[in-house]
C-alpha cells in the first residue's frame, strides 16, 4: 500500500500509537484536594445524567420510609396511650370492687356494731363482752368504717334518714334532734344513714285555719 492509499491517521507515527489516559480522579494526587469539574477530564461530566434517575428514585423511597417510619410511631403512641387507659380503668374498677366487698362484709356487722352500743349506753358492756366489742369496733374501725350522726347535726337527706318530724324554737335550719340510730359509711360510700328526729324552726310551722281567719280578719279592719 502506498502513501497515498494509507487511510489518514494510520501513520506508524509514534505518537499517534501512543494511547491516550484521561485522568478522572475527583482528589486530585498531588494537592489532596476535590477537583473541579472540569478537572477531571472531558467525560466526567458523563455519568452525571445517569446518577440522576437514581438518586430521584433513593430521594422517594428515603422519603416513603420516613412517612411510614412516623406512621409507626404514632401507632405505638397511640397504642401506648391506650394500655395506660386500659391500666387505669382496671385499676379504677378494681378498686370499686373492693370497696364494694369490704362494705358487704362490714355491712353485715352493723347489727352487732348496734347491739355493742345499746350495751354501752345501758352500762351493760363489761367483762369479756367488752373486751370483744371494743376489738370488733377497733378491726371495724380500722377497716375504714366510720359511725357518725351527734344530736344537732344539721339534717342531709343525703346521709340522715328522717323517722320522726317536729318544729323547735332553738333551731334555725332541720335539725336532727334525736339519734334513733346511728349511721355508717366508708369513705364517700354511705353503708346507712343515720336515722334521726328532725325539728324545723317554728317560723316554718304551716299556720292553723283559725290562725288564717284571724289574719284575713286582721286585713279586712284595715
């Protein structure tokens, strides 16, 4: 093959054999330090469009991860919450019980509670009777049962329990003048109310038809 026919660049020049070593390292060797762009060579540019589908694709399940991760966690707190309600109901529930239980049990001691103090104000409670009272009403007492109801307490429908009704002169609002029995209660529970004797002030007193008579006459020499 002649000169001529030798395609051009195909010479035996040596430095056209020589291959070409484009260096695309981003640190650069010598200075340690991140090159430009443009430094790293002509194709370091290339994989760039490439890396970007990518990282879109990363950016969205980064994303959906963090969404769903928050998801769980309010599903534990809210999962959290509503085991320290649970908690609080059985044990709110339990205590009812239980105090629903020991006013049973007290309940039916209220007989003998009486029979001690009947005995006691009829001077009859001595010996071992008195002994085994008074260590009834101090198991019963500290139990949490409480006895209450003292003449000239202010009558409370809600723990008296009105068994007869007068009107006094010395009273100014219903007052329990009488204990006919006394009450018991645990706490806020009331286990029996208190029977009692009520007066109301005389002005309460409902006027009599003479006294009625006596007034319209009254009204009409006016």
């Amino acid at each position: 093959m002649t000169d001529a026919q030798r395609p051009a660049g195909s010479g035996d020049d040596p430095e056209e054999l020589k291959p070409v070593i484009r260096d695309r390292r981003r640190i650069d060797p010598e200075t340690g330090e991140r090159r430009a762009d443009d430094a790293a060579g002509p194709d370091a540019g290339a994989s760039a469009p490439a890396s970007d589908p990518a990282a879109a694709v990363a950016g969205e399940e980064l994303a959906a991860a963090k969404a769903e991760a928050a998801e769980r966690l309010d599903d534990l707190r809210r999962l959290q919450a509503e085991y320290v309600n649970y908690r609080r109901r059985v044990e709110r529930d339990r205590e009812v019980n239980r105090e629903a239980a020991k006013a049973e049990v007290l309940a039916e001691l209220l007989g003998v509670l009486d029979d001690i103090g009947r005995a006691r104000e009829h001077g009859d409670l001595n010996g071992g009777f008195r002994s085994v009272g008074e260590a009834l009403e101090a198991v019963t007492a500290k139990a949490g049962l409480v006895r209450y109801g003292e003449p000239g307490d202010a009558f409370d429908p809600m723990i008296h329990e009105a068994l007869m009704h007068g009107y006094a002169d010395d009273v100014e609002v219903p007052t329990a003048t009488q204990i006919l029995q006394p009450g018991y209660r645990i706490g806020e529970r009331v286990i029996r109310p208190a029977r009692v004797a009520v007066a109301e002030p005389t002005e309460a007193l409902p006027a009599t038809p003479a006294e009625d008579d006596a007034v319209e006459n009254k009204d009409d020499q006016s």
